[in-house]
C-alpha cells in the first residue's frame, strides 16, 4: 500500500480497496459504500477518504493496514449506515464513533480478547487523531 500524496483521496481509497484480498466480502461492502457516498453525499465522501488514508499513516508500519483502512473509510457512517453496509464486521462497526455506545458493540467488547480490545482502542484513538474529533462537526 503506496500512500501516494499525488493521488485524490477519494481514487487514492478506490485503487487501495481494489488491490487488497480482504475476508468476508469488507472491499465489497466498501465499493457500496463509496457508491452511496457518491450519490448521496459527496462530502461525506471526501472527508471519509481523506480519514481512511490518514489512518493508514497513523497505524505502525508493522501493523496491518486494512482495519486502519476500513475504520477510516467508514468513520462518518451513521449508526444506520453501519447496519445496512457492514453488519458482519465486528471491528470496524467498533471502532466507528457512532457505534462506541451500541448495545451489540458493548457486548462483542466484553467478549473478546485482550488483543482485539487494544485495536479497537487504537483506532478509536487513531480516528480522533485522523479527523481530529468529529470531522463533519467543527464545533466538537
């Protein structure tokens, strides 16, 4: 994954989705998403482009880069986009701010191990970091 600087963001997200072989249909659901983003706000577009790569350079070069990837992109989903677009996974749907009070989320948390608790906190705190707060709400 180049993190090419000459690229839009919102290509630069597209060609990074395609290239990657990811589990359980996560690049598939991302095309959907871009797709509705496209139509229905093409702003929300950007910005979640724009996170999506910024988490990529945040995350340690070790790490692996697609739950970065995926938070980022989708990091200004509603809790109802969330459901329509990613139900099956745990981990973005986590990290997403929107869902951090989710009953389902809650109980996924309290379940899993050590390890996967410590990603969901990194991106979470990755996520602040990208889009410093709520990148659709300047005011907080």
């Amino acid at each position: 994954m180049k993190n090419d600087a000459n690229l839009p963001p919102v290509e630069w997200v597209k060609r990074v989705n395609h290239a990657w072989l990811v589990r359980g249909g996560l690049d598939a659901a991302a095309e959907k998403w871009l797709s509705h983003l496209e139509a229905a706000d093409p702003r929300r577009l950007g910005v979640a482009c724009a996170v999506a790569r910024s988490m990529c350079g945040l995350r340690d070069p070790l790490a692996d880069p697609k739950p970065w990837f995926y938070a980022g992109l989708f990091s200004v989903a509603t809790a109802d986009e969330i459901r329509r677009f990613i139900p099956g996974h745990r981990i973005t749907m986590a990290a997403v701010p929107t869902m951090r009070r989710d009953p389902g989320v809650l109980r996924w948390l309290e379940r899993v191990g050590r390890e996967t608790k410590e990603l969901v906190r990194e991106l979470r705190v990755g996520l602040e970091r990208a889009g410093e707060g709520d990148p659709l709400n300047p005011d907080g």
